[in-house]
C-alpha cells in the first residue's frame, strides 16, 4: 500500500480539452504545460494532447528542450521569452516560437548568427504590469527592430495577458485590457497572429478569442474562478490526491491534537492519522474543517498538518479502519475547495505536489 499517491486520469484531460475547443471554434489553441503541467507531468501530458493542440506553451527554455528530447515536434511557445542574447541560438534551432517583451530580446534577435529566423510575438502589458511594454513608441521601436531584421520570422505576432478576467468586482478593468490589446493591434499595424485569451478569458470573455488562445488550469479540469469548480464549467478534475488512513485514536472532549494543541475536540469523538503532509505538497495552511473524504463522506481536519501526516475528525460514531482510503482531492472533492479552506488558489496546490508521491497515469 502506497502511503499516498497521485493519478492523473488521461481521458479527462482529453475530455477537457475538446470541451475547450468547443467553447473557442474559431481560435487555434496553445495548450499550456509550464511548470510540469500544472503538477500534472509535462512530458506525458504533451504526448496526449499532441494530436489536440495546435502548439505548447511553456515559461522556460529548459522545459522546451525537454520536450522536444521527447520528440514533441508541435510549435513551442515560450511565454517568459529569454535572458540570455546566447539563448537565441537555441531558440533557432528547436524552432521555438518566443514572447518579445523588451527591445534587448529584441536586439538579441536581431544580433544573433543564427541559420533558421525567429517566430517572434511581441509581449505587450495591458494593465497587469508583469512584462511587456506599455509605452506605445517602445513596443513600436520593438516592432521594428524585429521588421527590419531577417532573423524574425514576418508578420510578427502580439500576445498579451488578461489580469482579472477571473474576477467579477473588476468586469470594467477587464474590458479596458481587452480595449488596449486591440488599440495596439490597430494604431501599431499589427497584422500577424494574436493571441490574448487564457482559462478564464476562453470561459467568460469572448472577446479575448484571437487567432489563437491559452488554456492552462481549465485543460486540467480545475476552474479559474473563485466561485465555482470544473465541474460547474462542464469540465472534470484530472489529478487524484489520495492517501490512507494509518491510525486512529478515541479523543475525549478537550483533548488537544497536535502541533501548537491547535485542535481542542469539542466532544468524545474519532480521530484519524492519515498519511499526507506538507512534505507530499499538502497545505501546511491548511485550517482546521478542511475538507478530506474518508470512505466516501467528507469529514474535517484537525489540527496543524505536519510533514508526513494530517489529522481528521471522523466523528463520535466512526467505524473507519486503519488502511481505508482517503481522497484528498479529485473527481469527488475539489481541490478548489481545498484551496479555499487553506487560503491559496487550485494551482498552487497541483502544482507543488513533491517528488516522493508516487504517480501514476490512467
């Protein structure tokens, strides 16, 4: 019995991504897999979605070599661009397609001895002040520093990012990034591939459906949304976070559990040790009463989560055994409501899971 594992379902993956495809008929479609998919496993996660996606998009070089040593021949974005006036070369001879968000990238390009041109999309900063420009005679000097080179591949792309398309209270900011991405397509004379819309513009703003889109938490069945889950949008979890009860003690009212006493049992009940820490990538933010399922009923935890375990609460009339399983995310409990109680988005958690939780794929 494996202490705690991971699954990730395939099928839903592939589900999710058609289901994207139907809400944005009329855009190609970049499938994201930085940070090892989202937790999700980059390699294996390309290799399923090849035949899907129009191309990949990754923050880091590093990672567009990886996949291509796997043999993933689809275009290759690199949101981040690169650091390095050297990382041209490498660029070139992947054949990867780079954000330009400053004219040193730019001139990098420009400069560089390389045999095959750049595909190159010009980063714009519409309102989220991350990278890219906003200064119009900067991202027009950019444009022409690329224009005027052979190394870029011509017409040039404009790909920017929509900062609050997954928060209601800022509908009208949202609108005004998507106004200043198509003032820049118009007053600048950007007539190549645009490329504006993420999970959350793909679910809710139609206006962000370029030429090509980015869905990145959405393909992994986890909404963009605070106020709802994947299941809500249509979509279905594809990481299972599971582990299994190792112990289980009687507790009389007022006993305290754990690190800091930071559970007092407000009643007799049960309590159960299971085996999943922060150590595996739990939240050690985790507040007591969030939510795990035992057995096929949600029950709380209690107390701090430590390295390698967790409490939970199993209740007064309890008759869970030691090695009954436990889900501590997946199809039957959302990790969005994970999130919440521990006061961190879905992301963060898929993302962080360690590398001692065994995975596997189905």
């Amino acid at each position: 019995m494996k202490p705690i594992s991971v699954t990730i379902d395939t099928s839903a993956l592939m589900a999710n991504f058609k289901r994207i495809k139907q809400m944005t008929p009329d855009s190609r479609h970049i499938a994201v897999v930085k940070a090892n998919a989202y937790g999700h496993g980059l390699v294996r996660v390309a290799k399923v979605l090849e035949s899907l996606t129009d191309a990949f998009a990754v923050s880091r070089i590093d990672e567009a070599e990886i996949l291509r040593q796997a043999g993933i021949r689809s275009p290759i974005v690199l949101l981040e661009g690169f650091f390095n006036a050297s990382d041209v070369n490498t660029i070139s001879k992947l054949d990867l397609y780079t954000a330009v968000h400053d004219l040193f990238q730019a001139r990098a390009i420009s400069a560089a001895d390389i045999d095959k041109p750049v595909h190159c999309w010009v980063q714009v900063d519409i309102g989220m002040h991350r990278l890219g420009s906003n200064d119009p005679k900067e991202i027009a000097q950019i444009k022409s520093v690329l224009e005027n080179t052979q190394n870029a591949v011509k017409p040039l792309g404009l790909i920017s990012h929509l900062s609050v398309a997954d928060t209601p209270s800022e509908n009208e900011y949202n609108e005004k990034e998507i106004n200043n991405f198509f003032d820049i397509v118009r007053d600048l004379g950007f007539d190549g591939d645009l490329c504006l819309g993420n999970s959350a513009g793909i679910c809710r703003w139609d206006r962000s459906h370029t030429t090509w889109v980015r869905p990145g938490i959405i393909m992994y069945g986890i909404s963009p949304f605070e106020d709802n889950t994947g299941r809500d949008l249509g979509l279905t979890p594809v990481m299972t976070l599971k582990s299994s009860i190792i112990a289980i003690h009687k507790l009389k009212k007022g006993d305290k559990v754990g690190y800091g006493a930071a559970f007092v049992a407000p009643r007799d009940t049960v309590l159960g040790v299971v085996s999943a820490g922060y150590g595996d990538g739990y939240p050690r933010t985790a507040q007591n009463g969030t939510p795990v399922l035992v057995n096929g009923r949600i029950v709380p935890t209690a107390g701090h989560v430590c390295m390698d375990m967790l409490f939970v609460d199993l209740g007064p009339d309890a008759r869970d055994q030691v090695g009954d399983p436990v889900e501590l995310w997946g199809p039957d409990l959302p990790v969005e409501h994970v999130a919440s109680h521990a006061g961190t988005i879905p992301y963060e958690l898929v993302c962080r899971i360690m590398p001692r939780v065994e995975v596997s794929y189905i």
